[in-house]
C-alpha cells in the first residue's frame, strides 16, 4: 500500500490524526522537499523533528530522487506500506498527480489523506473561495526569459469580476547554468519569490502588453506565511504592498476582483491603515 | 481565544495534531452542524466518537444557534478559550468568514487552524486545481423556483476550457413550510442533492438557455463521499453518470474543461469501462 499524506502548512503537527496513525503504520516513510516547503523545512531541526514526533526514520525525496527513482519507491509498496508524505494537499502539484498514476499503473493500493493547501487556505484572506477564476503562477523572470503567458489569464479573471490567486516561484535545487556546463552538478542556493518582485514583474508585463488588466492602483492582498503562527496579511493597493515587509517566505498573491460585503469586512482589517 | 478548527473531511480523526492539542486546551467546544456534515454526523455515535478522541464535551451548534446565539458563543471566548470546530476548512462557507468578522470587532484574538475540504480534495479526480474557473452551487429546484444563475458561469468557464466545480445543495433543519404557517417550527428531514439529480437539473436549465454550454454527452466527473474511506469517483458523459449510483450523500460533480495528458490519464481510471 502506497499512501500519500498531505502535511498541511505549519510544521510536523499540522499532519492529521488519521494521517499520523497511517505513517507510524508504515515500513518506510519518504517525505517530499521540492514542490514547497515547510516552515519547518527551513529550521535546521525540522527533520528530527518530524521523525520524533512521527516515530519513524524519514527519507528526504528531492525532485531527482522522486522523477529518477520513482519505481524503486513504488516498488518498495508492493510487499510493505510506504507513506509518501507532501506539503499541503496531496493533489496541489502535478508531480503527484503523475505518482498516483504510476502507482495505479503498477497494480499499487493508493490511499490518499488530505489536508489544507494554499488552494483552500487563502481562503483566510476573508476572500470568498468561489469567487476565485483561474489560479496562475508567476515564474522568475531573466534576463532573456519574461514569459507573460499568465497575463490572459488574469485578465479574464478580472472581467469576470473574479479574484486571482497568483502563485510565486519557488526554486530549490536548481542546477546551476556554470555547473552544468561544468558537466557535474552544483546546486544554486534556494530561492522564494517575494511579493514585491511578483508585483514589479506584473507591472513591467502590464506596461508592455497594454491591455488594462490592472495597474498600480489595483486592490490586492498580499500573504505571507499562510497557515503559519507569523502568518502575514496585508490588503492594499499593489503600490502600497511595495512598501510593506512581508519578511521570509513563503509568500503569495491575490488580486482582487469584484468584492461583496464580507469580503469587504474582512478586507478591511487587512488594510493598510493611513 | 477563539479557536475555528477545520475538521476536514472524513470522520473525527480527519482533525489535525495542532487541532487536537487546541481542542483539548479548550474551556468550550462547539461543532457545527449546518454547512455540511461529516460522515460521523451521519453515524448514530458520530458526537460519542469526538468526545471521546477529543477528551472534551462537544455541543452541537446549529444553524439557528450560530446566527442567533454568535454574541452569546464570542462572549465565552474573552475570558476562556473556545473552540469553534467546522466541517471541512473555516473559510469554505461565508458563516464563517461573518464569524471572524464579529468575533475581530468585539477584538477577540482569533486563531484559524486549516485542514482539508471539498475545494482543494477536489484535485483527488484528477484534474489540476489551476485548471478550474468559477465554482458554482446548484440549488434544488421547486415546483416554482428553478433558478439558472450558476449557468452564465459555466458556460464562461467552458469558453475558457476550464474545468467547474458543482457543489450540491444540502438543505440541513429547514423549517417545513406548513410547520411556519401554523406558526411553529418543524423540520423537514435532512436533504442532499445527489449526482442524478444536479445533472437533471443542469441539463433542464441548458435546454432552456440554450446556449450550448453543455449537453448529455459532456464528460463530466461524479465525486461521492470524497475524503472518505468509500468515496467514489465515475468520470463519464451527463447521459453515462445517471446510470451509476453513487450511493450515500455528499456527492459533488465536476464538468470537465480541456484537459491535459496527466489529466487524461487519471481520469482513465476513472472512466466508465463499457
């Protein structure tokens, strides 16, 4: 049996009761460390732990072991449980979507046990879930590289009066260009977007496509930490969240749309007060 | 201290690690019991259950109590902490959201703990998170009020090749009309929208509009009792899902949009075998 647990977006304690009993239930228990993190991932203890309080020695799975080495944890589950733990919900990236699909191609029981990602958590900016269009990702931009495939996207979203959950990029364990070249791999230091750099690349592809999306006035809401105890979040304009510090990652993006009383309630005490 | 706790999906071990220290820390514990309901609620021992892994007496809150009696329920928290536990994440319903609301303007401190629900398991068929537009809720219809305001959005989110997620009507304690004329409160018995039903229902409102958002061949995905050791998922036509049955309640239903190769291959699984 293959289960797959979602962690949540605190620390080791943010894990569900069921999921708790299922990884101390296991024979081998991998946890992911690519598609997010966890604040606890970022402490020099985070590991030690998850495995005292979990019971179990946990393996970390980067992106490499996990896309080179899938089939030999997969085959691991044939004969034994093996937990496959993730950050937020199981179902957040398409990474696992393709785990579950190799599993099932191989005959492997799955079990999937949830938890909250970003996805409903963003919910606690007081902006109501099904007034959300199309969520989009903000990748870092280059110097050659200013991709703007998002820009529709949000457009759309904001005719149709709809909020956008905009989601920032994260880099870990990306090869360095001089290594590569190099023929060995060395790593480049992890790095989080940051909600100012999100709102100085939507405002740059703003200006060159023309198209009014939004601009510098446009309401939004910036968070960082979601789910956190030093969860941050702060309404106002994009120009306005340029001057507040929203401190260490993570850190996201919602522009607003159309908004109704309660959100409104909400908003206002996120607002930067003048 | 306010505490609004998440309790996921499935039954009282669905709760978080963090979420039980909270609720067992409490003075107070109050469950709600109109927005959903959890497989437990459903179970005769449901409340038994809870008390016994939460070490503490729950009270069941309606909804009537929630909108009447929130004054009463804040009041407790300013000098004791009170645990106010939700089905599925705090911030799906906007009853939530309004008692965040009242509970920041009596200055309350307010501590939200996050956990799984319907918007972000959802991912569970299939289909990426950040392929879906609007969400949208379908009402039962009545002799005299079949409404259709959920149909512009999906056919906005068709045009866009968006997936949408239909959350079904549960109608929970509702007054029964005859009980109201007579000038006291009856209640009609627990009623949840099933798969059969919405599809009916959506198919109806399409040969009204007649905008050809949607007909009996679309391929949508039927999701019972998601999150739950049976839950089921069929993926198929309108035409194809009325022929299975789902069983017990909730189900929710996703019209599926364009999908992508990883997409596709999950939804194989799921796809009725002829």
């Amino acid at each position: 049996m293959l289960y797959i647990i979602g962690l949540g977006l605190g620390d080791e304690r943010d894990i569900t009761v069921r999921g708790l009993d299922a990884v101390r239930s296991c024979h081998k228990v991998y946890v992911e460390a690519y598609t997010s993190l966890l604040s606890f991932g970022l402490a020099s203890d985070g590991l030690s732990r998850m495995e005292k309080l979990y019971g179990r020695d946990v393996v970390v799975a980067d992106r490499e072991m996990v896309e080179e080495r899938a089939d030999e944890i997969l085959s691991e589950a044939v004969d034994s449980d093996v937990a496959f733990l993730v950050v937020g919900d199981p179902f957040g990236a398409t990474t696992h979507t393709d785990l579950v699909v190799r599993a099932k191609k191989m005959g492997l029981k799955v079990k999937v046990i949830h938890n909250a990602s970003v996805m409903n958590a963003i919910g606690a900016c007081g902006l109501q879930l099904y007034h959300y269009g199309e969520t989009i990702s903000i990748p870092f931009f280059t110097d050659t590289w200013r991709p703007d495939s998002f820009y529709p996207k949000i457009q759309k979203n904001r005719q149709l009066g709809l909020h956008t959950l905009c989601l920032l990029d994260i880099r870990v364990k990306e090869p360095s260009l001089e290594s590569l070249c190099r023929g060995r791999k060395c790593y480049e230091p992890p790095k989080y977007m940051s909600i100012h750099i999100a709102i100085n690349q939507l405002l740059e592809i703003e200006e060159t496509n023309g198209g009014s999306a939004y601009n510098a006035e446009t309401k939004c809401v910036g968070i960082a930490r979601l789910g956190n105890d030093d969860q941050m979040i702060v309404a106002g304009s994009m120009k306005e969240l340029l001057d507040i510090d929203f401190g260490p990652p993570l850190h996201c993006l919602v522009i607003v749309g159309e908004t109704h009383p309660v959100e409104e309630e909400m908003l206002e005490f996120y607002s930067i007060k003048s």
